[in-house]
C-alpha cells in the first residue's frame, strides 16, 4: 500500500492509500465562518466502481466530539 497526504490553504485535507484493488480517499474540508463546520468524505474507487460517503459536523458538534475522544482517552 502507498499512502500520500496533501493539504492546501483553503483547508482541505487529502490521505489518499492506492491498494492492489483500488484507491482509498479521505478529505477532510474546513469550512471557516458563522458555522464553522468540517466535511468529512470517504472515496473508494475499487475496479472502476467509487463509493462516496460523507459527512458535515457543525462547530458545536465538533465540540462535542473532542469532548467525548477525551473522555475515551483517545486525545489529550
């Protein structure tokens, strides 16, 4: 597996894994302002079929989030 990571100052960020079946994506968009919400999007392309799944937190979600990735002592 080959894995690559780009980001750019619009904030977004791409982890991208190539595997001997396919490609693996993971982009994680920022989205700065009233409600300052992250996307989150998941692409596999696997044999010319791309799945996409995805999903928007809001600020006070993210919040939330980190509140309970805490309490999991998954980050600090």
């Amino acid at each position: 597996m080959h894995s690559t990571f780009q980001s750019s100052s619009s904030g977004q960020a791409i982890v991208q894994n190539a595997t001997t079946v396919g490609v693996e994506q993971l982009v994680v968009t920022l989205h700065p302002g009233n409600d300052s919400s992250v996307e989150i999007q998941i692409k596999e392309d696997t044999s010319g079929d791309v799945v996409t799944s995805s999903i928007s937190i809001n600020q006070s979600g993210l919040q939330q989030l980190v509140r309970w990735l805490r309490d999991q002592g998954a980050v600090e």
